[in-house]
C-alpha cells in the first residue's frame, strides 16, 4: 500500500511540478505517471552506470557533479516521452533537485 502511494504521490508532485515551473511541460496526470515509471526504470537502470563512469568528477566536484547526472536523466526522460519536455538543462536540474527535495520530504512524511 505504501508503495502505490508514493507512486501516486510523486505523480502528482510530477504533475505539479511541471505546470508551476518554468521550462518544464507535461501533458496530462497520465503523462506524470509515465514520467514517473520512465524515473523510475532510468534511475535503477542508467544512473548506477553513469555514478561509477563519472566518479572521478564527482570526487573532484565533491559530489557536485551527480545534480549534473540527475539533470541528464531528465533530459533523457524527455527524449523518450512525448508528453513531457523541459526547455534546456538548467530547467532539467532546477526539476530535478526540486521533484528530489519534495519527493524526499514526501517519503519522510509517509514513512
């Protein structure tokens, strides 16, 4: 049950989140959820191989750098979803650090 709530939470924040910010667009609350499986499946599949192929700049930037692999998971969201897209890469980090506080301050709060 906890599970399927966070995932209909995090839709909405998605939801959300795309309409207020700027540079960002989603098509409709079936678009978030699909952004949010598409989330999903990068940051299990893709986001392990790019932390271990980046991690001497992530040393080097003292972790800075995984905001940069965040914002690029993004962009990769909205090169496989036609009903979601960002504007540039500064709009594809501000997305993704703000969706990462709300969803963690969401899952602090469920849990």
């Amino acid at each position: 049950m906890g599970f399927i709530l966070k995932f209909l939470l995090t839709a909405v924040i998605t939801y959300v989140l795309a309409a207020f910010l700027p540079g960002s667009h989603i098509g409709g609350f079936g678009d978030a959820i699909l952004l949010v499986l598409v989330l999903a499946v990068l940051n299990a599949v893709l986001k392990p191989i790019l932390k271990l192929l980046g991690l001497p700049i992530t040393i080097l930037t003292l972790g800075l750098f995984l905001l940069v692999i965040n914002a690029a998971i993004v962009m990769i969201a909205d090169a496989l979803l036609s009903g979601f897209a960002v504007d540039g890469f500064l709009y594809a980090l501000l997305f993704s650090v703000v969706l990462s506080v709300v969803t963690s301050i969401i899952d602090a709060v469920v849990d």
